[in-house]
C-alpha cells in the first residue's frame, strides 16, 4: 500500500487499533460453561448394556421378520449377521 510521487514510492503506514475500551472481553459476562458430571464406571456401563439390549431387541424383531425365508436369501442373511452383532454387544457390555 503506498502511493507514488515523481521522486517514487512513499510508504504510508496506517495503525488500526482493535481494542476496547475499559474492557478485556468483547463480552465479559460470556456463555456459562454447562456443568460437567463425572459418571461413575457402572453408570457407563449400564448405559452401554440398555444400548445394546435395544439392539438386540431390533435386530431379533427383523431377524423374526424374515426368518421364514430360505437360508440363502440375502435378507436372511442381513438379519442374521445384526442379530449375531448385537448378541455380541449385550455379552461384551456384560
């Protein structure tokens, strides 16, 4: 940024403050932090066991839903594999 002159280029500098005045935040009173709970190990792990109990539960309506089909069909096979994986979870949260 500068201008010329018949001698060349003069370099102006402009200082541009960003401050406030009396203050330190744009905001002081700010956003309150919400409150953050330590959960013990059993809450967690009861949380992830109810988790997997709904997915068991899901996976076994849609396996019922389809377990009239043959074996091969790809729809059995799908609800099949969500059933096995949901056991899975339910045993490993246990």
């Amino acid at each position: 940024m500068g201008r010329a002159s018949a001698c060349g280029i003069h370099e102006v500098r402009v200082t541009i403050h960003y401050s406030l005045p009396n203050r330190t935040h744009a905001h002081p009173e700010g956003m309150p932090k919400p409150n953050t709970k330590k959960r013990s190990p059993s809450e967690t792990a009861e949380e992830k066991a109810l988790a997997a109990e709904a997915m068991l539960r899901k996976a076994a309506l849609a396996y019922a839903a389809v377990a009239h089909l043959n074996t091969s069909d790809p729809r059995w096979r799908r609800c099949w594999r969500a059933l096995l994986i949901a056991a899975f979870r339910v045993a490993e949260a246990l």
